[in-house]
C-alpha cells in the first residue's frame, strides 16, 4: 500500500491539476461537469500521468481494461 506522505500528497495533487488543465484545454472552454468522456481512456490517462509501472497499472485498470488500453495506444492515429 503507497504511504501517505506530504510528498505523496503534493505528487497527487500537482498530478490531477495538470490532468485537469489538459480536460480543460481539450474542452475549449466548455464546462468540464457537461463534458462528455471515456471513462476507459481517463482511467487509462489517470494512471500514465502517475507514471505507474505495468503491474500497477493492470491492477488498478483491471486485467479486461488493461487489454483494451494497450491495444487502442498501439493502435495508429486517426488524425
């Protein structure tokens, strides 16, 4: 289990503000409560911006999210 230390708390907190300043970015100025999203991909963005290992992200994904994750992030973009 991750200890809860000040420099835990300040790495989580820092962590989400800047996943939230990227919702924000992507969301042009619209309301992040009517937002819609992939709860899948915000996971999936969750836990590469904590910079978890592979086997922290397979537990906290799951091992079926987890799957999907690494085959829509191998998969080539659209753009």
């Amino acid at each position: 289990m991750l200890q809860n230390t000040p420099d835990s708390r300040v790495h989580v907190i820092a962590t989400l503000s800047t996943f939230r300043q990227e919702w924000q970015e992507a969301a042009d100025g619209k309301s992040l409560i009517e937002t819609e999203g992939n709860v899948g991909l915000i996971l999936a963005d969750l836990v590469n911006s904590f910079g978890l290992s592979t086997h922290e992200q397979s537990v906290v994904l799951g091992p079926e999210l987890f799957v999907e994750m690494r085959e829509v992030l191998s998969m080539p973009s659209r753009n």
